[in-house]
C-alpha cells in the first residue's frame, strides 16, 4: 500500500455564498477563462441488485461538484446502516479542497468501523479508503489511493488479507474484491478512485455491495461558461416546503460538461412514501465549447396512493446553450402519455391536460402538466413533467414533482 495520506485543516465552506453573489446578474458573453475545477466523493456503502433494485443508497456520502472552488468541505457520519443483506458499522466520511504552498488540492477520505454480511457469514473488520489529488506549482498532477482492510471472516474461517488487489472466489458464496485503487494523471487533470471492497453475492439475485469508496478529481482547463443542473425523477414535498423524499435516479452536470458524453443514471424501481416509480432514467450531456446543457427524465411508470392512481410514460426536457452571439436560449417540454383513477371494480382513464394545464383527479387531488421554471437573472431553466398537489385526507398535505430537470450556465470567477 502507499503511505497514508495526511490529514489537513479543511477551510471553510464559502462556495455557496460566492455563487449567490454570481447570480445577482445575467451573465454577458464571456471569454475563455482559465479553471480549476475540484470534484469528489465518499461513501461508506452501497448495495443494488445489477440492472435493477437499489437495496441501500450510499451511506454517510459527501461530495463536492466540480464548481466547488478552494476551501470547499464536507463531512457526514453514519452510527449504522442496513444494507439489506447486512449492515454496516460507524462510517465516517470527509472531503475538502485545499491550496498550500503554491499547490491546489483535493481530498476524500472514509472510514467504517465494521461490516456483518448474510446474518454473520462474511464479516470485516476496519474499512479505509483514501485519495487525494494534487496540482503543483508547474501545473503537472499527483495522486495518492489508498486502501486499508483489518480483517475477512467467511464463515469460522480468517482470509489472509496480502494488503494488494485481491480476488477470492468463495463456491456458492460471493465473489469478493479487496484494495482496488485507480490513478490517472493527463495534461489538464489527475484523477483517483478507490474502492476497499466490493462483494458479488453468489445466491442467484445478483447483488452486488461495494464498501469504502472515495474519488478526486482536480481538472485545469479553458471555459467560456461552466455548467450546472441536474435530472431526476422525483422529490416529495410537504405544503410547508420541508421535504419528504429527495431527489431519486439524481443525474447531475460538471461544472466542465461531459464532453457531450451523456451521462445517466436509473432505478428500476424506488418507493417514494406516497408512489412508487417503475423505470426512472435521469441523463444529462453537456460541454462548455460550446456551451450547452441538456437534461432529460423519462419514467415508464407510476403508482400513486397504493395504485390509486396510475400515471404511464412520463418525461421531461430542458435545453439551455449559449447561441454564436452571446445570448443564452432555454428551452423546456414534457409529456405524460395517460392519467387513470382505479378507485372503483372498472378503471376511469382522466383527460390529460395540455401543458400548462391541470387536471381534479376526484378524492386525489389537482394534476399539473408541464411547468416551467425560470430565474429573474436568466442563467438557469428548470421544469417538471407532472406535479400532483394531494389532497390532506390522502397525502397528508404533500406535493409530489414527477420527471425534473434543471439546466444552468454562469460565468466562471474571476
């Protein structure tokens, strides 16, 4: 293993108030600037059957987007999690963007006191990742990945742990992935991953759980606008604005793009509280030459107030660019291919309202199709296909968002 990385003092977080302030304005044509963009994450968890059911999100996550400028921090800590196959013990995560001495950085770090698999058949000991990504003075890039695992008990039997990338195959058991760490470094970027664990259970479902996570990235590169948004498929809400249920199959927009690369993330299915949704897919492509944003939401299905109500192919799309003459054109549009209301032996199918529009589903509540959401300053477009407002005897005075997507381009800091 490499030498554990040092811990360093993490500044404070200002970022949000400095994007604030760059919101006041519209933003006018801009040149092409030079950024330093440090993106991260780390996480204690995460168990998903492949291709389908996420059994447990990632647990005690932090993570910086790559708009996050110096001094930028996080951290989150978990006493213990239920991954639906197991649990996991005291996960602690951090991460922090720095400059020292002429150099720019980025951290991420986490930690797990102890895992206990399969009602006690695989159990680990003390889980670290660690990495950290560098950019020196002369503008080259370093990394560091580390991994650490105390111990593997499978079954009565202690696995010797070679303290390298490690394979081990149990029959009819699991597949189990030990210190696997990942380091690039490029021209206009370094990169690091590391993942100290990663389980492939062998009874027949496919699950898949990956343990110790942490990823750096610090990027150098000219933009004319960075970038931001994001899609996803859903968020519950509370009439007093508090929220329920949090975004789901969230897709978000490097503040850099993605080079055009679409990037996407789904669910097969996600109970929400008050739905449940079947084949939600969020992806979003962008770049900053020339600058564009495009986010888009698709979901096959809903279920609403245990199939009281079923609402079928619902999507959304918004689109912001930055056009040859400077001026920044959005765009948004949604559909939703059918409304029916179940509560009697015969199913009734409820008109679809045109966008814009709404729609009384009766003892539901008032559907909304299609609504576009606009900033006073002009750098962000945001919308959402379907919004139903419930009524209290059924919800619970709640507000359900279907199929959302933001798009955003701003000028980067000086």
């Amino acid at each position: 293993m490499t030498k554990a990385i040092p811990r360093r003092t993490a500044f404070s977080l200002v970022f949000g108030l400095i994007l604030v302030a760059s919101m006041l304005v519209a933003p006018p044509p801009a040149d092409a600037a030079q950024f330093i963009s440090h993106s991260s994450h780390a996480w204690g968890s995460h168990a998903r059957v492949l291709g389908g059911t996420v059994l447990s999100g990632t647990t005690a996550r932090v993570g910086l987007t790559g708009c996050a400028e110096t001094g930028a921090s996080q951290d989150n800590a978990v006493a213990s999690a239920d991954l639906g196959v197991g649990s996991v013990d005291a996960v602690s995560s951090e991460t922090y963007s720095y400059a020292e001495d002429g150099v720019e950085g980025v951290y991420s770090h986490n930690e797990i006191a102890g895992v206990s698999l399969l009602g006690g058949e695989i159990e680990i000991g003390a889980i670290e990742s660690t990495v950290e990504v560098r950019q020196l003075s002369d503008g080259t890039f370093e990394t560091e990945a580390d991994t650490s695992v105390a111990s593997l008990t499978i079954g009565d039997d202690e696995i010797e742990i070679l303290g390298g990338p490690q394979v081990l195959r149990i029959a009819g058991l699991a597949t189990i992935s030990l210190n696997r760490t990942v380091e690039t470094t490029e021209d206009d970027f370094g990169r690091a991953a590391a993942t100290a664990v990663t389980i492939r259970l062998a009874d027949g479902t496919d699950t898949v759980v990956r343990l110790g996570r942490s990823y750096a990235r610090t990027d150098s590169v000219e933009v004319d606008r960075l970038l931001g948004g994001w899609a996803n498929g859903s968020v519950v809400r509370a009439f007093d604005g508090t929220i329920d249920s949090g975004p789901t199959a969230n897709s978000g927009v490097p503040c850099i793009g993605s080079e055009g690369n679409p990037l996407t993330t789904s669910i097969a299915s996600v109970d929400v509280g008050v739905a449940e949704l079947d084949t939600v897919v969020s992806t979003t492509t962008s770049d900053v030459s020339p600058s564009y944003v495009t986010a888009t939401n698709t979901i096959e299905s809903v279920s609403l107030l245990n199939d009281l109500v079923t609402l079928e192919a619902i999507s959304v799309e918004v689109h912001a660019e930055v056009n040859e003459s400077g001026e920044l054109e959005k765009t948004s549009t949604a559909s939703l291919g059918s409304i029916t209301l179940n509560a009697g032996p015969i199913p009734v199918d409820i008109p679809v309202p045109e966008l814009g529009g709404s729609v009384d589903i009766p003892g539901v509540g008032t559907l909304t199709l299609h609504e576009e959401i606009n900033n006073p300053n002009g750098i962000r477009i945001e919308a959402y296909a379907v919004s139903i407002d419930l009524l209290e005897a059924v919800g619970g005075g709640v507000t359900i968002e279907l199929a959302r997507a933001r798009a955003v381009l701003r000028d980067p800091p000086a």
